[in-house]
C-alpha cells in the first residue's frame, strides 16, 4: 500500500510541478558568467576548482543563481560542478516558457549529469504548484522531481488545477468613497 502511495505522490509531482517540460536545453551550450565579492582559484588547467565567497551570482542562459559560496569544480576543461551554500536561489525558464523559481540552504549543481539537489529548507515554485521539504533532486533533462525529508522531515506538495489561473493580488480601494 505504502508502494502505491509513493508512486501516486511521485506521478502527481511530475505532473504537476515538472510535467514534461524540462529546463532550457539551450541554456546549456551557453557561457556561464559568475561573479564574487572574492575568488581563490587553483590553476586554470583542465581540472580546476575555484572557491568564490560573497554574492555569487552564476548566470546561464535563463538559469540564474545567487548565493553566499559557491565551489566551482571543471573538468575536462568545462565547468562540471556547482557546491552552492549559504542561501541560494534560482530562477530558470522552462522549454515550455514556464519558470522555476527555487530557494534552499545548500544546492549541488551537477552540469554533467544535468542533476541538482536542493537541500535544508527547499521551496520550489511553479506557475501550476509547489514543494516544499528538506531534499528535492530535480533533473534539469527530464523534469523529474524526486523529494524526501530526511532526518523525519515531511515534503509538502501543492498543485493547482490545470485550468486555473494564477490569484489575481487583491485592488486598492484607495480614493474611493
């Protein structure tokens, strides 16, 4: 029964939050422009690492990240990791022309595997729901979203009807008697 419900949980997810839409596949052929208040940077050979402390910001095509620290680790000569920390958020634009709006204390950013896990504190916003929980692995290929809370934590899903538009904010009455 407990199978059942998990696969349940996990199809309402991928509907609903991911859906069949994925990240921008463009976004990953394109320059990846980071900025710091400081850098300490190995060489910059084919296997470099660079440690940046202070408002980092790692823009990518429509993918843009802000944190407090970030690790970034190259292979190859191309950049294949991302150790985000200290409060980050994301936005990104979906194939589809949504958006993905994120936030979480840790995020580890694995562009090989095109793989990211949100960890302490995830929200994870899109226009048709929402999660929230303490480990969201989110694929940036597929879409899929994979979530659990760990140490007893809870996961919390919110998903709106496929037909509804977002709440209109509330007018001000402002001026009128």
């Amino acid at each position: 029964m407990s199978r059942n419900i998990d696969l349940c949980a996990s199809l309402l997810v991928l509907l609903a939050v991911g859906g069949t839409a994925s990240a921008r596949s463009t976004d990953r052929n394109q320059p990846m422009d980071i900025n710091s208040n400081s850098s300490d940077c190995s060489s910059l050979g084919a296997n470099a690492s660079c440690t940046l402390i202070g408002n980092v910001t790692i823009d990518q095509g429509s993918l843009h990240v802000k944190s407090a620290k970030a690790v970034i680790q190259q292979a190859n000569g191309n950049p294949s990791r991302a150790l985000l920390s200290g409060g980050v958020t994301l936005q990104q634009e979906m194939d589809d022309g949504d958006r993905i709006d994120a936030a979480a204390t840790n995020v580890d950013y694995d562009m090989k595997n095109e793989t990211m896990v949100f960890t302490g504190n995830v929200v994870i916003k899109q226009s048709r729901g929402s999660i929230n929980g303490e480990r969201v692995v989110y694929n940036l290929k597929s879409g899929q979203l994979q979530s659990g809370g760990e140490g007893g934590g809870r996961v919390k899903m919110r998903i709106l009807p496929k037909d509804t538009a977002a709440p209109a904010a509330p007018s001000s009455a402002k001026g009128t008697p």
